[in-house]
C-alpha cells in the first residue's frame, strides 16, 4: 500500500472523523444547554450520564476495542494476502458468535451486579443520583454489544482497506444521540440520552453491514473454537487486555475521585476531554488506523528501513497539523468553550471552570495524537508486551498523581487533569525510549526533528497572529457578532500558518 493510499484514507477517516466530531460537539452544545454542569438537578444531572457510561464503555474497551481490532488485522491479513477468502470470512463468523457470548454475557453479569458495583465506581452518589445512575448504566449496557459487532467489522474493512462504511458509522451514532437528546431529555433527562446512546450503538452495526456485504461476506452459523486463527488471537490479545484494562482502571479512578468533588465537577471534566478528542480523533486516530494494515504488511516483510520512513512520514504529518491546533486551542480556549457550550442551563461559570481543565489538558495533546500510532507501531512487529507495560506504567503514575494532587494539594479537578497531561506525556515518551531500544536505531530515524521545531516556530508565529488579530476586533471591529469575532482570528491563524510552512518547505515538503 502506497504512502499515498495511506494519507487518502488518513483523509477520507479524518473529513469523517471531523464531520462526526462536529456532531459530538453539537451533542455536546445539546447536553450543556439542556443540563447546564454545576448547578444541574435529579434526572436532568449530567454527572449521572457520564457515571454510568462507565461501566459499559469498560466492558467495551476492555472486551473488544484495543484488542480485537490490533489483534485480528494481522491475522486476518494473511487470508486477504493469500487469497483464502472463504477461510477468512468462516474466521469472522466464529468470531461473531465468540463476541456475542463473552460481551453478552458480561453485559448480562454486570446487569444483575450494577446495585453493587456502581457504588464502588461513585462512592460520592446517593439517594436517588446513585439510583438513577444504576438504571442507566442498565440501560446503556446493550451498547457494547453492538459495539463490538462493529469493531469486528470494521477490523474487517482496515483488513481490505476500505474505510468508506467505516467512517460513516460514528457518524449515525452521534446523530442518534442528539436527536434522542433533543427530543427526550426535557421529559425523560439522562434516560432519554441512554436510550439514544443504545440506538446509536446498534446504527454503528448496522451501517457497517454494506461494506461486509460487498467484501462477499454472509453470515453462517459457524463456530469452530479450535481453529489455531481464534487461539493466536488470543494470545495477542492477552497482554492487550491488561494494557486497556489498566487505562479503564484510570478512568474509573478518575470518575470515583471526581464523584466526591461538588456537582458538576465530572461533567465539566468529561466536556473537556471531549473537546480535546476533537483535533485527537481527527488527526492522531485517523492516521494510526489508516496506517495500521501497511504497517503490519511491511513488518510481515522485514522491511525495516521502509518501515521507518513510513514511521517517520507518519509522525511528520501528525505534528503539521496537531502542533498548531495544539497552540490554537490553549491560546483561545476560554472563547471557543463559550462558543461551544455556554448557553441555556450552561452558565459563564461553568465556561470558566471547563475553560481552565481543557487548558491542562491541551498541554498534552501532541503526545496523545502519536501515541496510538507508535503503540500500531509494536503491534505491527505482533509486538503485544511492551506497550502493555507502558500503559500499566503511566497509568500507575496518573492515578498516582491524581491522588497526590486531589487528596494533598487541594487542587480538585485541576489536579485530575494536570495528572493526565503528564500521564499521556510520560506515555509517549517511554513507546518512543522502547521502540529505539527495540530496533537499535537513532531516533532521527523516525523522528523528524528539523520538521517538528519549524512546525513550533511557526505556531508562535500563529500565535502571534491570533493575538494581533484579536487586538484588532476588540479596537475596531467590537461591533460584530461573537461567533465572527471568534472565526476571523482562526481563519487568519490557520492562512498564516499553511502559507508559511508552504513557502518554506515548498515542494519539497510531504505534506501540504
């Protein structure tokens, strides 16, 4: 697969992932406005909704995400490159009925066990806010069985290449929860949102089948246990569990610690990460995904010289666009948080205080965006241990830091985020110290350091635009709407920006 076959998917992902991450963000404007944060009430508490995501999102991650897609697209690979499509697709049904008893039956499990477990996760809720909490976490546990569905088929389509279907299936699951939002949170508050997020979760399925439709795939009653296929998955997926156990471990801790702070803390927290996942999934994901099956074909091969351009090409595009969006974002967080949520029940205050937790979060943000594509990275080579020991790592000191900051310092939410920042950084660092040691090669091998300080040369540059330009608006322009004065000074950073790396790199550069 070319370099060019990979940006086009990076692309066609991204424009998907951006159209779908917009839709988060209307669902999230949809969410502050109809529940405000801090001073929010029974049923219509949105600390409730992000309670009970929870335990399901962690029967998700720890079953299915993380761990099928990285552990069945080189096995699954093999079938594609030898042409045994009919072995393949018996592959994919075991897989089916092997994924509807496991998370099936967990879901079933944790139903039965909610009234105990949820209070373990927010020993802060009670009364009727740990009631409700347990009904929807309930309600919200058929999501992760059609999640998982859906992971297998879209593994399916990273396998042949095609991220069409793959793309749209976000989508309709955003869509499904605004429109439940919109319709049903005045009558039914946080049970009207679960019932969307259930709805979405089985479109996410549902869109998918087309694209297995045209592969050739049919559903067959087929489970074979023994085939060797099932059984190296497996084992590939092992270590993985513990890494994404560990990470749901992290935000278990965090919901618990959050929950014992004053109403609204954890979904002030929850509303800033969310805004952080924009440029994250946008650019980090979408690369990493897209990437991912070349990745693994060139490791099939050996080809460790091509594998390390491809790396380092990889980390260069990555950093063109997250370093500026990096800088963007801190510099107009206070504004583009008012412009996003503040209205309806979302007061300035609750702006101010989600402000602040974005801008600890922001400082991370490079990190994040490389970090899935170098964890791709070990998992191409079927490399499953040393990110695993990584996660645990960084996760031991984020929930270390988390408790020092909260429980010692007295910095409440701030303290959880700062913790995370460093968390994610740490991360990144310690796949970057390994994957050299792995590979005895220079880091200047697949870090392209000339590229990374330009783009951060020219992001104070944008950044000093963005600050003359709002200068400008607030002296002669303070008559114009705040959603315009909020764009022009974007619109000049982003011109400034691309012009600029355009006319130093010129043609030589390989990206835009």
């Amino acid at each position: 697969m070319s370099r060019k076959h990979i940006i086009n998917g990076a692309l066609l992902l991204g424009m998907s992932s951006l159209l779908s991450r917009i839709l988060g963000v209307i669902r999230d404007r949809i969410f502050a406005v109809q529940f405000g944060a801090l001073d929010a009430q029974g049923i219509h508490d949105l600390d409730i909704y992000f309670a009970a995501f929870r335990i399901p999102d962690f029967l998700y991650n720890f079953l299915v995400l993380g761990t099928l897609s990285l552990a069945f697209v080189p096995i699954f690979s093999r079938y594609v490159v030898g042409e045994k499509r009919e072995d393949g697709f018996r592959f994919i049904n075991t897989l089916f009925h092997f994924l509807l008893l496991t998370v099936g039956g967990a879901a079933i499990l944790v139903f039965f066990l909610a009234p105990w477990l949820v209070p373990l996760i927010v020993p802060g809720f009670n009364g009727e806010k740990l009631d409700v909490t347990i009904q929807v976490t309930r309600i919200m546990l058929l999501s992760p069985i059609f999640f998982s569905f859906s992971s297998l088929a879209q593994s399916v389509q990273t396998s042949y290449r095609t991220f069409f279907y793959y793309s749209l299936a976000p989508i309709g699951y955003n869509l499904s929860i605004i429109v439940a939002t919109f319709f049903l949170s005045q009558s039914l508050g946080v049970y009207g949102v679960a019932i969307g997020v259930v709805i979405g979760a089985f479109l996410h399925f549902l869109i998918q089948m087309p694209a297995l439709w045209k592969l050739g795939y049919r559903y067959r009653f087929h489970f074979d246990w023994k085939i060797p296929e099932l059984r190296e998955m497996l084992r590939l997926v092992g270590p993985r569990i513990i890494g994404v156990s560990a990470m749901q471990f992290m935000l278990l801790v965090d919901t618990s610690l959050a929950s014992v702070l004053p109403k609204g803390n954890l979904t002030i927290y929850s509303l800033a990460i969310n805004l952080v996942s924009l440029p994250l999934g946008i650019v980090g994901i979408s690369f990493a995904v897209s990437s991912f099956s070349t990745l693994s074909d060139l490791a099939e091969k050996k080809k460790i010289q091509t594998f390390l351009l491809q790396l380092s090409s990889l980390v260069e595009w990555i950093l063109f666009l997250i370093i500026p969006a990096t800088f963007g974002m801190y510099i107009l967080r206070n504004e583009a948080t008012a412009f996003i949520l503040q209205g309806g029940m979302f007061s300035s205050k609750d702006t101010f205080f989600t402000a602040r937790i974005l801008g600890f979060l922001l400082l991370s943000l490079p990190f994040q965006s490389l970090s899935p594509l170098f964890s791709r990275a070990f998992f191409s080579w079927k490399d499953a241990k040393t990110p695993v020991r990584v996660v645990l790592t960084s996760v031991l000191v984020h929930i270390f830091l988390s408790v020092f900051f909260l429980r010692y310092l007295q910095w409440g939410m701030s303290g959880i985020a700062v913790a995370y920042s460093f968390a994610e950084a740490f991360q990144f660092f310690l796949l970057v110290l390994f994957f050299r040691k792995k590979f005895t090669v220079s880091l200047s091998s697949f870090v392209p350091f000339r590229s990374i300080f330009f783009f951060i040369f020219a992001s104070l540059l944008m950044s000093g635009v963005i600050f003359v330009t709002q200068l400008l608006m607030s002296s002669f322009f303070q008559f114009l709407p705040f959603v315009i004065s909020f764009f022009i000074p974007v619109f000049f950073a982003a011109l400034f920006y691309f012009l600029f790396v355009r006319l130093v790199f010129g043609k030589k550069a390989s990206f835009p």
